[in-house]
DNA sequence: GATATCATGTAAAAGGTTACATGATTGG
DNA sequence: CCAATCATGTAACCTTTTACATGATATC
C-alpha cells in the first residue's frame, strides 16, 4: 500500500486538494503510480483521520468548496521511516503480453491492430514526458538540481517508453511475417 | 481480471497442476504476470466450476495427489474471445519512483543502497531471461517460429530490463553527486 | 537437525474498480 | 445544446495480500 505515500509525497512538496492530486497522478506523477479519484478522496480522508495530513476550506464562488490539505509533522515522520525502510519491486501485470503470448488463437490482424492502439498510448506518453523534460532542461542551474530527483522519475518513463516503443517495431516485424 | 486468462492461455498450450503454474509464474510468464499460489488456486477452482478447465487426479507415492488440470473447449472459447477484444495498457504503480520523488527526506546513502538492491533483482531477472533467450535461438528454424510469439514476450522482458539497468546508471550518477 | 521443494488449500483483511450521485461553469 | 472541466463523495463488488494450515521427501 503506497498510494498512501504517493499522497504525502505529493502533499510534501505542495499542499492541494482530492482534485489537484487528481490531476498530478495523470501527469507527472501518472506513469509511475496510478490512482483514480475516488480512491484518492478515500485515502484523503482515511489519512486525515490519522492525522497525517490536514486540511482548510477554501471557499470559491460559483465551484464546490475545495479541501486544500496540507501534511501534517506526523505525516513527514511517517514518510521519512517509509522512505528509510526498502520496498518491493514493483509488479508486472501486463495483459497485452499474455494476448501476444496465446496469440495463436487469433488472427495477425487482430494483434497487429491492438499492437498499434498501445503504440499509440505509449507514443504520445512519451511526447508527453519530452515536453516536460525540455521544460526542465530550461531551468536555471540551481533550480535543476533542486527537481533533480523527480527528473530521475521522469526519466525512468522516458526510457520505459522509448524502450517500449523499440519493442513495438520488433514486434510488428514478427507477426508481420 | 487477467488472471483467469493468464492461467487459460498457459493450460491451452500445455496441462499442469497448481503446482506448475505457479512456476510458470515464478518463469517464462512471470516477468509480465504475477500471481501468488493462493491466487492461484483460488482461480483453478472457480474456473473449474465454470466449467473453462477440467482436472484429473494423479496419484503420486510420497507426496500428495496432484490435480492435473486442462483447458475444456468452452475454455478455448472463452480465450479466443478475449484475445480478440481490446486491453486496457498495463497501469504502473512503482513504489520505487515514489521514494526517489520525495528522497530529499533520506540520505544518498539510503537512496543509493535501495537502487543497488533493485538493481541486481533487475540484472539477474535480465541473465535469466537472456539464458531463456539463448535457448531459443538454438532450437530449428521450424520450433523457432513455433514459438515466435512467446519468444515476442521474451523480448519486451529483455528490452524493459535492459531499460530498467540504463537508468539506474544514470540515477547512480545523478544522486552520488 | 535445518532448510528447501513438492503439493494443496482456507480465511480475514486490505486494496482497487465500477457504478451511482450531484451541480455549476466554460468552450465549441 | 453538448461535452468537458471543476469538485466531491458513497456503495457494491472484485482482486490481491497476508496469515494460517498440513505433511512428506531430499539435500546440506
């Protein structure tokens, strides 16, 4: 269970509310943990019981009032000893492979079409994370090494991708034949 | 749910047990699927009362029965519909990014020792499947295209590692200084 | 004598997905 | 006028993990 620590990580760098989180776990934060949102409110709530994180209403007219959390010193306390202590490889679940693996119980067609629907996911994820990595690269120097280690994470779904997509070609080329 | 499926496609090319599932899973399969025994025979059960596997029982002196299971025809049915309808892309949740995003809360030491243990999972994963892969490529041009689809998986395992190994050499760099 | 492998399961708890629910504003 | 975005949540269901449970044989 780390979407937890996904979520003081995030609240550590910036406090913001169930929304804003929302929006950071389908950007940056989106191709190396993935939440959905009413996920995330629980959580939010579930933490704050904990005390781990706090929250101010912000009112706004014409929206519904936002929750702006903030974390708590016991919500650093509890990240620092997580952040300490070694995690698990992350696990692989990956149904395309099982498709390509008993492909033989369809057409090359089919795979071939399916193959080039996720290349297009991982394409545009990847000009996606480009385009950040540009943004990062016009940084001042100080400001570039302060961001340097979640650049290391956007780096790690560059290479992912790029690497993915080499796949790709490789394996067009074998079912094409 | 591709578990279900995963178990289906690997009963389809060949009959086994709970047993040699779960090495399957530990093997060939395991660096894109992953799944614990409990789950395991949880699912063969369920599939079984849904009448897409069958067993029979096999006596063994000294060690316990063995439910030697195959895939029925309403299984193979099963599985051909679902490789021929679309999959969602597989969601990453790597707890590892999370930790480097918020790793100005620990020391570089810290961080550094945790990739170094990540990293030689990854690297003995990545001789694994490069033994797996040298295997392949002595078998006759016949058993080679055989098994060109399985082998497809083979590559994107090899490819992700070897992605996987190229930034942790970057990420090395970047936190050691 | 201890640990690993073979071989199978049950049960409780935690985590994640899908469906349902509401309601205003902004842009095409 | 329709879809998207902002903003939050509950409930039911499905999946996964952790803990518990047993017992023989083979290897160090």
């Amino acid at each position: 269970m780390s979407l937890k620590h996904a979520i003081l990580v995030l609240l550590e760098t910036e406090p913001g509310s169930g929304y804003d989180l929302m929006q950071q776990f389908k950007q940056s934060l989106g191709y190396f943990w993935n939440a959905k949102h009413q996920q995330i409110y629980l959580q939010l709530k579930k933490l704050n019981s904990e005390k781990l994180i706090s929250f101010s209403l912000e009112k706004q007219t014409g929206k519904p009032d936002k929750k702006v959390y903030g974390i708590t010193d016991l919500g650093v306390k509890e990240l620092q000893q997580w952040i300490a202590s070694p995690v698990k490889p992350a696990k692989v679940n990956d149904a395309l492979l099982v498709k390509i693996y008993g492909g033989h119980l369809t057409s090359a067609k089919n795979l071939l079409d399916e193959l080039e629907q996720h290349r297009l996911i991982h394409d545009s994820t990847l000009q996606k994370l480009l385009k950040i990595e540009q943004l990062y690269r016009q940084f001042p120097d100080d400001k570039q090494k302060k961001y340097q280690l979640p650049y290391l994470t956007l780096r790690r779904g560059i290479l992912g991708e790029k690497a993915w997509l080499a796949w790709a070609e490789e394996a067009k080329k074998t079912i094409k034949i």
